[in-house]
C-alpha cells in the first residue's frame, strides 16, 4: 500500500475564490446595455445618469441637462437642507395654557412640524395629536369660564397657518369659536398662566426619516420652510428656493436650471437635471455630515416607498438599492444609490414624457427596476478557505 506524505505547506494552502456578481453588468459594458433598456417605449425618453460613486466618473448619461420634473426626488433637496441647518436632535415643544387676562387662552407653538389632525400619522410616532391638544384646551377653557365657550381670545404664536385653521374648524365643530391673534413669542410668554397641555415633538432625525421613507408632503414643506429661516432666509416657497440653489454652490453645481416651486415635488413647476442631481447625491455622499440622508432613504423591496420595488422586476437588487421615489401623472423617477459588487454607484432617472395613469406609472416604474437589477450586486467578501489535501 502506497503511503501518503503530507507536506505542512499543501496542507495549509489558501484558496481564494470570490463569489460571481450575478451577471451584474462591468462600467465598460453599461453604456450599451443601457441605451437598449432606455429605448423602452414604456420610459419614452428619460433623463438618466449614473456616476461611479468612488471615481466620480460618469458612467453613462441619457438627457442629463434637460430639464424636467422631479416629483418627489425633490424631497432629497429638503432632505439636506434640513441636515443643513437643523439641529437633527431637536425637539419642537407646543404649550397651551390659560390666559393672565380673564376669558383668554395662550399657544406657545415653535412651529413643530409633525402636528397633524391625522390621529393614525401621530401615533406611528408615538405621540399625541393636535385633536388631543385641542380638545384638552377646549375643556379647559370651558371650566375657567363656568361651562361657556363665548367671548374667548386666543394669543398664539409659532403655529403654522395650516395648524391655525385646523384649530379653528376642530373647535367651531364642537362650538367653540374664539377670536384668534396672532402674537410674538415674547408676548405669549408674558400672557401664560396655568398650563393646560403640552406636547413635544420627536426628534428632527425621526422627522426627516419619516418624511423620506414615506414621502410625505406636508413635512417636507415644513422641514424646508425651517431651514430657510434657520439659514436666515424668508419663511416660505422663495427661502426654499434660494436654499435649494445656495446647496448646489456649495457643492460647486451650477444652480441655473433649477426651478424650485415647493420642496415636496407636488408642483408640476418644478425643473432639474438629471446632471445636477446625481452630482448633489455624489457629494453628500462623500461627506460625514450628511450620511443622515442615505441611512433614511428607503431600500429596495425591504423599507418605505420602495418596499413593494425590485421584488419580481428586479430580484438580484432587492437591498442594494437606496433611493428617493418619486411619482406625478405623467411622471416616475427615482434617484439615489445601488450597490454593484465591489462599487456603489450614483443614479438619476427622470421620466416625465410616459403616458398618464397608474398602468403607464407602473410600467415605467418596472422598467427603472429592471435597468437598476442589471447593475445591482452584492459586495461578496473574499472567502478563505483551505484546500483539500490530495493523497
């Protein structure tokens, strides 16, 4: 019988092998692939550009300086102002109290942004609503007044206009009708007597979180309204604008074909380039201080908006896409990052020329899902492992 020698050396010997990144498209082979998928009747004519997110080398681009709308991809410009400007662990306290004078009642808002009459949006967040602040108040002011409800004054200040018109029409339901004014935070401060009810927002970071991963209107309007003041700019649409603008010089953008007419993307106004977003979402990407924005952005098939995406238009890109959706009639974009093996890329798609109704939106938003699954691919360590000792 032959014996067997073993040598310390083969026996030890290192195999490296690296798992094959399902047939994710190479850079070099993206551009066409890239044009065929784009030429898809369903996307007619989209914007697109993907940027290697290490190299900063566009890889492929499509339309990149035609402008057109964002829908809600502009949330990602409300998203980084806010990181901006705001203080991320903030909270926004909202105080009504009894009056100093008789038959008048005192709001201290700081202009909270998560106040809603919605009791279901309010409790996703684990804390009370403004029918609970309202209706507390409107008890108290009936028992300070021997069971009447007329000739009250209401001072407030730092309550959004929205906010005032829905106290206004929960009381005038249940009869309470009082004189509303509108007062500076210094004299809501002297005016306050006995505390009638309190309530403190979450955190800015949970805010925005929830603004990104569900795509909410109101609160990007609001989170954008602030951080132009906070940046010292007017409290409205025109502050949004001139801070939305100000954050693509900073980051050495050219500013001049964006038009900003609100912060959520709900206007159909609204005007970027796929150029001018991939390179904002590029450079947030490299800074520390905004790592906020792509942690609360929603993943493919996993969280938020995107959670239903990729799960059978584009299996292999399930959790290796982080983006901002984005949806009007006519219109379906989508824009942030994908992991392809061993590189993450930036991309922008804007198609607002697809046909309207919800069976075009959906096709097009296949088609984006798709052109994402050809690229996407896990980042697969190396594995180690040792060989088999041949006799």
């Amino acid at each position: 019988m032959r014996s067997r020698i073993f040598f310390p050396a083969l026996a030890l010997a290192i195999v490296i092998s690296v798992a094959p990144a399902s047939g994710a498209l190479s850079p070099a082979s993206i551009p066409a692939a890239f044009e065929d998928l784009l030429h898809q009747p369903s996307l007619s004519n989209p914007a697109m550009i993907l940027i290697d997110g290490t190299t900063g080398e566009v890889v492929y681009e499509k339309n990149s300086y035609s402008q057109r709308k964002p829908a809600s991809v502009m949330k990602i410009f409300a998203g980084a102002v806010a990181i901006k400007y705001l203080d991320m662990n903030a909270q926004f306290a909202t105080k009504i109290s009894l009056g100093t004078e008789s038959k008048s009642m005192v709001i201290q808002g700081s202009y909270d942004p998560w106040i809603s009459l919605s009791h279901d949006v309010a409790r996703k967040m684990n804390r009370e609503s403004l029918p609970y602040l309202a209706f507390n108040s409107l008890t108290a002011a009936k028992k300070s007044n021997h069971g009447s409800l007329k000739n009250i004054t209401v001072l407030y200040s730092g309550l959004y206009s929205q906010d005032v018109a829905n106290l206004k029409s929960f009381w005038a339901q249940r009869g309470f009708k009082p004189t509303m004014k509108a007062v500076t935070a210094d004299e809501t401060l002297l005016n306050a007597a006995e505390l009638i009810v309190e309530d403190h927002s979450p955190t800015t970071s949970e805010i925005l979180h929830y603004t990104l991963l569900w795509s909410e209107n109101n609160l990007a309007e609001r989170l954008a309204r602030l951080s132009a003041r906070a940046a010292g700019n007017s409290f409205n649409g025109e502050g949004v604008a001139q801070i939305f603008e100000a954050m693509l010089v900073e980051h050495g953008i050219d500013p001049s074909k964006l038009v900003a007419k609100d912060a959520s993307g709900l206007s159909k106004e609204n005007r970027v380039t796929a150029a001018m977003l991939g390179q904002l979402l590029y450079q947030l990407r490299k800074d520390p201080a905004y790592s906020l924005l792509y942690d609360e952005l929603p993943v493919g098939g996993i969280s938020g908006t995107l959670r239903s995406r990729f799960l059978t238009t584009a299996p292999s890109a399930v959790g290796l896409v982080h983006a901002k959706t984005g949806t009007l009639n006519g219109t379906v974009t989508l824009a942030g990052y994908v992991q392809s093996s061993d590189r993450e890329y930036v991309f922008v798609t804007l198609a607002d020329e697809i046909s309207r109704g919800t069976k075009a939106a959906a096709k097009a938003r296949a088609a984006i899902d798709r052109l994402l699954g050809r690229i996407a691919a896990p980042n697969i360590p190396t594995e180690i492992s040792e060989a088999p000792v041949t006799p």
